[in-house]
C-alpha cells in the first residue's frame, strides 16, 4: 500500500497499473474510462483480457507462462516495484496483485 503523496513523489521509480473493471451490468467500458482519467504513466490492465479463456469459469488465473509473457510485454522486470489501483467496487487491482 502506498499513499498518493508517496506515488506523486516516486512516479519515476515505479510501474504502475489500471486494473479497473467494472461488472458487465453496470454498462460501464473501464478502458475508455482509462483514457479518458488515469494516473500518469499507468498501464490499462484488461481482466476480462487477460484470465484464462480455456476455462470454463470467468476469470481464472492464467498459466504461469501466459503470465510472465503478459508481465513482460508490458516491460516489467524482475526488479521493478510495481503498484495496481483500481476504481471500480469490484478492487480489481487486488485481483491483479493476486495473480
């Protein structure tokens, strides 16, 4: 956890991204909400985009390979410190950390 005086201070240290979703009823596209508002330099994190779509199940965590490829394509290393935040009810930033 981190405060957002702390993130302004240390925007430049950190990888940072938006894992905001929103329940498909309430009608809401979190990645337009994403371009429209986001933290500088964040990175849009598509859930439903990034689960395992051979499951039967809805958002299911990916193979370990599918996710180090994800991590790197979005050019994270193994050192980088790296914050998720969310602004959606669901916290789907905790999934993201999660996974």
């Amino acid at each position: 956890m981190v405060t957002t005086d702390w993130l302004k201070t240390n925007l430049d240290k950190v990888k940072i991204f938006d894992a905001t979703w929103h329940m498909p009823n309430l009608k809401r596209d979190a990645r337009k909400e994403y371009l429209e508002k986001h933290i500088p330099g964040a990175i849009f994190w598509d859930l439903d985009e990034h689960s395992d779509k051979s499951s039967p199940y809805p958002h299911m965590l990916p193979n370990s390979d599918y996710w180090t490829q994800m991590l790197w394509s979005f050019g994270i290393k193994n050192d980088d410190h790296v914050v998720a935040y969310d602004f959606s009810d669901v916290h789907s930033a905790c999934r993201l950390w999660f996974s």
